[in-house]
C-alpha cells in the first residue's frame, strides 16, 4: 500500500485518540511525545547531514523563556512572542553558524561550539534571576478562565492534544520538504566532502547555514509549546547540557535518517523514563543519564541506524534476498 | 580564452611554481604535465580557486580569476575533476550530476533542467541514467567518469581534468583518452589535462606544457616533446614513454 495511504490512516488514527476516553495520564504522555518528537526531529533535520549539535538546548529554552517571559511581563500573545522567539533562535544560529561554516568549523569542533551555545543560554537564564526566576524556574501566568486561545493555554488537555499533533505533523512535513529539496543534495554533498562540493558550485556555508536556522526555528517553537503545555519551566529542562544530550539520544535511538525516527525515538526515551521513574523512583539520583549514556553507546555500535533504520533495512533486504552486484559501468 | 601569466606559488619561502606563463584557445587540449612535484597540481590548484597565487594573474576570457574562491571559478565557467576521485557516495549516480548541474551554474536553472543536463553528461560519458544506481556499484574506471559527468554538468567552458589516467588499466586509459576528446568535440570545451603519464596523453592533447621544479621547460607540440632532451632528460629512467604514440 502507498506510504501516503498509511500516512493518513495513522494521522485519522491520531485524530481520534483524544475520543477514545483515555485517562489524562495516558494522554499526557501522547501530548509529551509528540512535543518531544517535533523537538527531535527539529534537531534530527541537521544532524542528519552530520552536523551534530550538543547545544540545541539553547534555542529550545530561548523558546520557552522569551514567549513566557513577553507573555508574563508584557502580556504579548504567544501567537506574537514565539514568531519573535524563533527570530531571536535564527539570530542566535546566523551568529554562531557563520563563523563556523566559514571556517570548516565540522565534527567534534563544531559539537563543541554548540556545546558552549547552549550552556551560555542556561547561564544566562539562571543568572537573570530577577527576570527568569533563575535556577528554580517560573511559571507561565495562566488565564483566569483556564482556556484561552489567544494566549494559547488550555484548560483540559486533548485540545492541546490536536496543537502539539499539528505541530508535529507540521515538523514531518519540513523534514520530507527538506528531503526532498535540492538543498538536501547539497548538503549531503558538503557533509561529504566541502571542496568537491564547492567545486560544482555548492555554496556550503548558505546550505548549511539555511538548515541550521530552519532547524533552530523549529526546536524554539518546540520549547514555546513545551512552556504553554507545562506552565513551568526551569533551565534545567528547557536548556543546558542534558536536554541537549537527551535530544541527541533519542533521535540516534530511534533513527536518524529516517522521518519517523526521532518520533520513535521519543516514544523510547519516554517509556524508558516512565520505566525507571516507576521501578526506582527518585531513589537513584543520576540513574537515568548512566543508562542513557550506557544505551547510546549501544545504539552507536550495534544499532547506528537506530530503531526505525534498522527496521527499514531489515524490511529492503526480506523484499531484495539476493541483489544483484552488476557493476553499473 | 585563457591567459595566465607569471604565476607564482611560494609556500614558505618554497617556490613550487616559478612564473610560469601560458595561452589558451577556445577548443584546445593542452597536456600540462612533469614527474611528480614538478609544480602541475600547484598550478592547477591555482586554476581551480583551490590556492590562491603568491603572484601572477590568470584571466578568462579577460577577466581576472586568480584568487577567486572555487565555487566563483565554478561560476565563472571552469569545471574541474580530481585526481583521486571524491564521488558524494550518499547520493546516487544521477543525483551526484544532478547536484553538479543545478548548483554549477551562474544563474538558477529548474531541477528538470538540470536533469536533463546530468542524464545528457552521465550518457555523454557512459554512465548509467537509472535514478537507482548507487555509487558503491562503480569501479576505478566508472569514479573517473562520475568525475568527469560531474563536472560537465556544470556546462564549463573550460575543463580541469587532473590525473584522469590514474588508477586505470591500459585499454582503460585509451578509453579515457578518447572520452576526453569526444567530450572536446561534442561540448566545444577548451580543456587542461594534468598527466604524469605521457603516452595516451600525447595521442590526444593539441599542445603540451612540461613542468619541472615549478619551472615551465618545454611548450610545443605532442611530437616535439617527445625529442625534447630536457624532457627525455627528466623523465628517463622514471617513466616509459611510448614516444611512438605521440601524435605525429
């Protein structure tokens, strides 16, 4: 059957969840995997052409701060404060991306730029105590009749079901955009190799500047979504280095190449989270991160292609069980 | 077509090429060629954008193009291969054109435009057209032909082919060597054929440059170079030349 077909049988299965009579736990944990999975791939649209970002913290907290701090302060809607965030993201990206793509800033260096990008952002927030509460947070100053779609909170929890569902579909449909574009050759090219790139005219610097700024618009709408959804954010889960290692997890656990990966990939992080967080509790303080960091040296050397990869290559070898190796000379 | 004179490269006080000069007419093959570290790979850097000129200009067609980044030599008309081939191994045969031929030109050009440029540059080498076929499936043979559809796709008026001979066996090279001018005479391309390999360059090329020590010691034609003492002298011993099959 044609992937289009089952692409909108599974969205009108979606559609439908919330009708279903689900508990609001278990729609809680739709609601957080579809943010979760618009973030993962907002990030997997980069790193997939080898661009890995260890810092894309800082454009996810820029987007809950700067929508929740306009929204509280000055009562700007979200539907204006999270455009001017995803500004404030690509400014950010314009900044640190030109100099390092100018200057072959690749690999390890430039996942340590990235790095420091999104440490800088969590410092920033906790030092700007008086304005962003600091290290213990702040709230999002909710509406006095519980639902409002102007300043996009509500009251119970399947409408926003349907917004972060959007969203996320909105998030797949840039991913086979870009998939699908000329600039994806062009970056495919220049991760390769950026003088044999540059030698048929690819202008590597605007390429991969383009996808880092599509990319960090993207993870700020996420994190805008993530505060409208939480009503609480804290540096420590909108920003900083663990959120960012987390998004990197998830999207090599559930499959960088591929459109549903980093979905399938916060679906994993999520019941692995909910595992723990029922078997220990809060008991084992750090438990959490050692297995992450034990499963995505797993994922790299047995599974690099991650769940959704593998899969779909198992799948291609059962339909070609003896290709033919002809030479295409 | 392209004129480049006194051009100069010094790294560090190491003069690897010593204001060499030369002409291009529109249409011509030239062999620029010399043992190894003689300057060919440095002078053709130079062309490429890959290595800016310590002194010198290289002009096309009139206008200057020394120290212009690759991608403005790109634009400005100059394709160019590379000795060890660098396919985009993550893209198949035809989108590893089809890039070339929708970025390497001055201007926009549609996607359809641009497949059909690849699928005319792939046929023009005798590669194959079929959306599926994976750069993995090629040899040593087919990568130099990826190389050359490449960078034709990017319609140059000029072609930089380095070392397209490389790597191949001998019924491998004549191939290559027709191919090189077939490619002249079906796109009217002025190309420069960087070679250490003198024999099936010589059947082929219109005129040749021999290089040694950065210096230019020989500019003639195919069947002078072959009794040129200094190039005799540079090459005995460490190259065979059939000087037989030099173009008479």
């Amino acid at each position: 059957m044609d992937t289009r077909i089952w692409g909108g049988i599974g969205i009108a299965a979606l559609a439908v969840v919330p009708l279903l009579g689900l508990g609001n736990y278990h729609l809680h944990l739709l609601i957080t995997v579809l943010i979760w999975g618009f973030v993962y791939t907002s990030w997997s649209i980069m790193g997939r052409f080898g661009m890995v970002s260890l810092g894309h913290g800082a454009f996810l907290g820029v987007g809950a701060y700067v929508a929740t701090m306009l929204w509280n302060t000055m009562g700007l809607t979200p539907w204006v404060s999270i455009p001017v965030a995803m500004l404030v993201s690509m400014a950010m990206a314009l900044l640190v991306g030109y100099p390092c793509f100018r200057f072959r800033i690749v690999g390890h260096y430039f996942a340590l730029v990235t790095l420091a990008l999104g440490e800088v952002v969590r410092l920033t927030i906790v030092g700007l105590r008086d304005q962003t509460g600091g290290s213990l947070g702040m709230t999002v100053t909710g509406v006095p009749e519980g639902t409002s779609f102007l300043a996009l909170q509500f009251g119970d929890r399947a409408t926003f079901f349907y917004v972060a569902l959007l969203v996320w579909l909105g998030g797949l449909v840039i991913w086979r955009l870009v998939d699908r574009s000329m600039l994806r050759y062009a970056l495919e090219a220049s991760s390769e190799d950026e003088d044999a790139a540059a030698s048929v005219g690819v202008n590597v610097t605007r390429a991969k500047l383009m996808i880092l700024m599509i990319s960090a618009a993207m993870t700020t709408l996420g994190g805008a979504l993530y505060a409208q959804y939480q009503m609480y954010i804290n540096p420590e889960t909108v920003s900083g280095i663990a959120i960012s290692l987390q998004i990197v997890f998830a999207v090599i656990a559930g499959g960088l190449f591929t459109q549903l990966g980093p979905t399938v990939g916060a679906v994993f992080t999520l019941l692995l989270a909910e595992t723990l967080r029922v078997t220990f509790g809060h008991d084992i303080h750090g438990l959490d991160g050692t297995i992450y960091g034990l499963l995505l040296v797993l994922f790299i050397i047995y599974m690099p292609k991650g769940i959704t990869g593998s899969i779909m290559a198992g799948l291609s070898k059962r339909r070609r069980p003896n290709p033919a190796a002809a030479p295409a000379e | 077509m392209l004129r480049v004179e006194n051009l100069t490269k010094r790294f560090s006080g190491f003069v690897a090429v010593n204001r060499i000069s030369f002409a291009l007419e529109q249409g011509e093959i030239l062999g620029l060629i010399g043992p190894n570290g003689s300057g060919k790979s440095t002078t053709f850097n130079m062309i490429a954008g890959l290595l800016k000129p310590s002194e010198g200009s290289i002009r096309l067609e009139g206008r200057e193009i020394g120290g212009l980044a690759p991608i403005e030599i790109c634009h400005s008309g100059i394709g160019r291969t590379f000795q060890i081939p660098r396919p985009f191994k993550q893209l198949t045969i035809l989108d590893n054109v089809v890039t070339a031929a929708f970025y390497g030109q001055r201007g926009s050009v549609s996607r359809a435009k641009a497949l059909d440029q690849a699928e005319e540059a792939l046929t023009l080498v005798g590669l194959p057209t079929d959306p599926q076929a994976e750069v993995a499936s090629l040899g040593a043979a087919g990568l130099k032909k990826l190389e050359l559809a490449r960078a034709i796709a990017t319609q140059p008026r000029l072609l930089l082919a380095d070392e397209s001979l490389g790597g191949l066996d001998e019924t491998e090279m004549n191939a290559a060597a027709d191919m090189l001018n077939h490619i002249r005479r079906e796109k009217n391309i002025t190309i420069i054929w960087v070679e250490h390999i003198m024999g099936v360059l010589m059947r082929v090329v219109d005129r040749a440059i021999v290089l040694d020590h950065g210096e230019k010691i020989f500019e003639g034609l195919p069947r002078e170079v072959a009794r040129d003492p200094r190039v005799i002298e540079i090459y005995l011993g460490s190259e065979k030349i059939t000087f037989d099959e030099a173009r008479s």
